[in-house]
C-alpha cells in the first residue's frame, strides 16, 4: 500500500468497482458467447476463459500475491447495484454460521464438472455462471452482511485456504494506533458524527483488524482500508504459510483447532486436487469400467460417487487416523485423535495447493495463447474481424517445459506441508519432535508420491483445440 500509484489506487474508495467493472463485462461476453456462440469448447469464451485461463491464473496470483480475485470479484458489484434497491431484512441463521453449506458446494461442483463435462459444454459453463449471479442476488438479497461469500460461495472457500499461503495479508500497520482507537470504525463502518449514519461500511465478515490473524474468510474487499481513519491498514507482505504454524484466538474464526467444518475444508481443498486431477488422467476409465461392472450400473453418477467417497472420505480417514494413531502411540501426548486429525489437517494444505498449481498450471501454460483465436473468433461471428483470422494454431508452451514447473509446484508444496507439520509437532511434543513429525510428514510423502503420479499420467487437452 506504500508503493507509489498502487498504494493511492488500493487506498481510493473507488478501486473495487474499478477492477470489477472489466471482469463484469468478460463475464457477461462469457455467458452470451457459452449460450449463443459455437458448441465446440476450445471455440468459445466461456469454457476457454473458464476451464483454461481463469482457474490458471486464480491459483498463480493466489501463491504470488494473495485473495485478489475476490477483491475484483463482479458477482459482488451485481450485488451491490442490486442492494441499493433492496435492502437484506435477515440475519444468516446461527446454525449455518459455518463451512457446511460452502463445503458442499464445492464438492458438488467437483462432481457435475466430471458428470457433465463441463470443459466441454459452454452452455452448460454458462449456466454455472449465470447461476452463480442468481446466487449471489438471492442470498445476500434475504441476508446481511458479506453470507454469501462467507458461508456459500465454494470459489472464495478456495481462495480463502489457498490465500493462507500467500504473500500478502490486508493486516494492522501498527497495533497501538488501533488500541488508542476509541471508534472501532474498521468493524463498525465510518459513520457521520451528526446522524450516526454509517458512510463507509466497515469489515462484512466480522473480522475485526487488531485481532485478525491471516488471510481465512477475508475477500480483500478493503472496506477496512476506506473506513480507518488512521491509515493503520493495508496490504503487507508476509511469510506466506505463517497463519498455518500458529492456533490463536481469530477474529471471526475461532481457533482453528476447534474448527471441524474448517477442517473439513482443508481436507476437501487438500484431497480434491488429487481427486480433479485423477478425473482426467487415462487410468480413470479402467476404474470407472471396473467399478460400473462391479455395481452392475452403466450410468456415470453412482460410479463418480464412489470415486468421490473414496477420495474425499475414506482416503482421509485412513491417511490422517492412522497418522495420529501413530503420533499418538510413538510420541504420547493427551489430545483426542480426532483433535490430532482437525489440527494437522492444516498442515496439509501446502500439499493440496501445490497439487493445484500443478494442475490448473498445466491446463493455463498448455493453452497459454488459445485466447488470442478464440478472441478472434468471437470479434469475428460479431462481424468485427479487427485482430484477423483466428490463428487456430496457437496453443500454449511446451509440454516438457510445462512438466518442469509442475514438477516444481509439487516440491514447493511437498516442502510447505513438512514446514507447517514440522512446526505444529514441536509444539505439541517438544521433547520428541520428530516423533511426532514423521507420522505425518510420510501422510504428505505420500500425497506428493501420487501428486508426482498423477502429473505423469497422459492427461486430456481439456477445452484445447491440438495444434496443427
């Protein structure tokens, strides 16, 4: 925020709106192209801009700078526009007040990707955008507060895990200002001193800044930036990882130890890399033949269930039960299983991202310039060939350079689980830290082992037209 020109750009009451607008108008061309334009995938915007270049570079700004997308994110400028005329009369309900909804959301959106092919159907990728909007209109039109994006959107839930390994954090310049600070203006909004009218909202996720720690559930929305009237906020760098090496007391968290549905998130985010990136290797198909001769069913869905079980249950039941049956055994120590289970949960994260990066990495470079024909291509139906002919020839970079830096996302995440596992082990058993480490570093061994795997395997050219 001290870096001249973006720092006054970030500070400017106007910036959201400002980065919002253009991805408002793509995500419109993406749903007018998905449902009018050509049905052949790697020819249209929605699953292109999609399925290639957006997850691509989600996951590349979320390791190299932080939860950016969220910032620019143009379901909250519809919703914006949309509460200026409708004002939410309820409050999110207290049981729901956490990860569930979201959690499953995300798996559910994992699972219609494979059902129905989403990379391959612009109409049906349209439909989840447009889908989306209507969400987002619906619930934060009944609700207060930021409810969707904290308890529903699964594309923030990803942001929010992914971003506790990034290098940026909207965070307290100096915490004696805010303890000097009589107002309270970052949580409560800025308010006028005749009226009490508040004309700067302040923070939607109830995360109050003095005791706010990393970057879990912020969307960088920078309410809290515009609202402080000390200047005491903004986004500074960090160690990524940190937030992961320590369980305070967080503002509008808890502790994440005691947090299951968090917990449950980790896992899904952790699990369901390897999981989206099975669905797309070439020995997925044997497993489906055999499990659909197995259950004597030919239709994909209860085959896709059992996959998905598998995956997002029963391999982490066994991987992190076992492991802290170990720890417990060869370390000691009082705490619960399950309390072992919730807690190194985290510690996986680092694995999880990695395995992301790996993919969507590889998907994004692949396809690096298929932009540029679709683009065309779309100018073109619209009869403004402005930029030429489609060039249906331009792909992406080379698939052996493509598989080193793969390869280099999986070590740095193999790298950053040990970290964040070693650190939580010594604390919980300072005498015999290596006791308690190894149980679950070999969890992270094994999950870089079939990451490694998985990136070997022949994967489909999803939404990629082959060159030539």
């Amino acid at each position: 925020m001290r870096i001249p020109g973006l720092g006054q750009l970030f500070r400017w009451r106007y910036a959201r709106p400002l980065l919002q607008v253009p991805l408002l108008v793509v995500s419109i061309a993406m749903i007018l192209h998905g449902l009018f334009g050509p049905a052949l995938a790697p020819k249209n915007l929605a699953t292109t801009l999609s399925w290639l270049h957006f997850r691509g570079v989600l996951v590349l700004v979320l390791l190299c700078a932080g939860n950016f997308f969220c910032l620019a994110c143009p379901f909250m400028l519809v919703r914006q526009a949309a509460r200026r005329f409708f004002k939410p009369r309820f409050d999110w309900p207290r049981a729901l007040r956490n990860k569930g909804i979201s959690v499953a959301l995300f798996v559910l959106i994992l699972f219609l990707y494979e059902l129905f092919d989403l990379w391959s159907s612009p109409r049906w990728t349209a439909a989840l955008i447009l889908a989306y909007f209507l969400a987002v209109l619906l619930v934060d039109g009944l609700f207060k507060h930021a409810s969707f994006c904290k308890f529903v959107c699964p594309i923030g839930q990803f942001n929010f895990v992914a971003s506790t390994l990034s290098p940026f954090e909207v965070k307290v310049r100096e915490h004696d200002v805010c303890t000097r600070c009589q107002t309270l203006d970052c949580i409560r909004g800025r308010r006028e001193p005749a009226s009490d009218l508040v004309i700067i909202q302040g923070c939607e996720l109830a995360l109050f800044q003095p005791r706010k720690v990393g970057n879990m559930d912020c969307t960088f929305c920078l309410d809290c930036v515009h609202a402080c009237p000390h200047d005491n906020i903004g986004i500074l760098s960090r160690l990524p990882g940190t937030e992961l090496l320590v369980d305070p007391l967080r503002s509008g968290i808890g502790y994440f130890s005691r947090r299951k549905d968090l917990a449950a998130l980790a896992i899904v985010f952790t699990f369901g890399a390897l999981l989206n990136a099975f669905g797309m290797v070439s020995p997925v198909y044997a497993v489906e033949r055999w499990l659909g001769s197995l259950l004597h069913v030919t239709h994909e869905a209860p085959v896709l269930g059992v996959i998905f079980a598998f995956f997002l249950i029963l391999e982490p039941l066994v991987l992190l039960g076992l492991a802290a049956w170990w720890m417990r055994l060869w370390a000691g120590g009082q705490r619960p299983m399950l309390a072992l289970m919730v807690r190194y949960s985290y510690g996986l994260v680092p694995m999880g991202f990695g395995m992301w990066l790996a993919h969507y990495g590889f998907h994004f470079l692949t396809g690096l310039y298929t932009i540029i024909p679709v683009t065309q291509s779309a100018l073109e139906s619209l009869g403004w060939p402005i930029f030429g002919e489609p060039r249906w020839t331009f792909t992406g970079l080379p698939g052996n350079i493509v598989q080193l830096i793969e390869i280099g996302f999986l070590f740095l995440g193999f790298a950053g689980a040990l970290t964040v596992t070693y650190t939580l082990a010594e604390e919980d058993s300072p005498l015999r830290p290596m006791r308690a480490f190894i149980p679950w570093a070999t969890v992270g061994l094994f999950l870089w082992a079939a990451s490694m795997w998985l990136m070997f395997q022949p994967m489909e050219m999803r939404a990629t037209l082959m060159s030539g």
